[in-house]
C-alpha cells in the first residue's frame, strides 16, 4: 500500500517548530505495531546537491493495515492535538484528505460551560 502523508499545522507556519511537531507526532505513530513512518520527500531546489528536499511538517505513513488501524490513529492525533498547540493534522492519500482540527479554546470553554449546565443538581 503507498503511503498517506499527514501534515502538521501552526498558526505561525515556523518551519522549526513545524519540524518538532512533526517529529513528535511520528514517535506517538511509531507505537501503533505494523505502521512505518517517514519523512516525505519533494524535488529539491534548482543547483542543490542532491536534489532532494524533506517537507517540513509532513511525515508518510504505510502499513498493511492502515484502515484497520484508524481508530487507533484517530487517537493518537487527537491526543497529539490536545497535547501540543498544533492546529490540525491533515491526513490524505492522493485526493482523499481529512482534516482533524483541535478545538480552540473557546470552543473548549464553551463544551466546559454546557457540561456544568448538564451536571448541574436542581
């Protein structure tokens, strides 16, 4: 099977950050057994050495049975998201994408009032 890329986002775009998230979220992949991850390769710029650039942020991954894995991915990347201030991870294979986004913190505080008001005793 080729392999899908998942890409990191940031409000900044810094590329070393970028690289640190990606980074992070490939070791929490790593421990799901059977799956292989990779840094995702670009043609290089005109006149470099080899030819070859890594894309930043973006990692590829492959395994026999990724669609019988999904649920452990999706818990591996909406832990990520909770745990770093990444934005969102991009997953896609060729045109197919989805983008799992980490709630911002309005979004957490307006889940935090609603639970009070549905754990509220009258």
């Amino acid at each position: 099977m080729a392999a899908v890329v998942f890409s990191v986002a940031t409000s900044r775009g810094d590329a070393e950050e970028l690289d640190q998230l990606a980074g992070e979220l490939a070791d929490d992949l790593r421990e799901i057994r059977g799956l292989a991850v990779g840094t995702v390769a670009a043609p290089g710029q005109a006149g470099t050495k080899s030819g070859v650039a890594l894309e930043i942020g973006q990692l590829a991954v492959s395994g026999g049975a990724l669609g019988t894995v999904a649920w452990l991915i999706r818990d591996v990347v909406v832990r990520f998201l909770d745990r770093t201030r990444a934005e969102s991870i991009t997953i896609s294979d060729g045109e197919r994408r989805v983008e799992i986004k980490r709630p911002s913190d309005a979004q957490v505080e307006k889940l935090i009032d609603r639970l009070g008001d549905v754990l509220h005793d009258d």
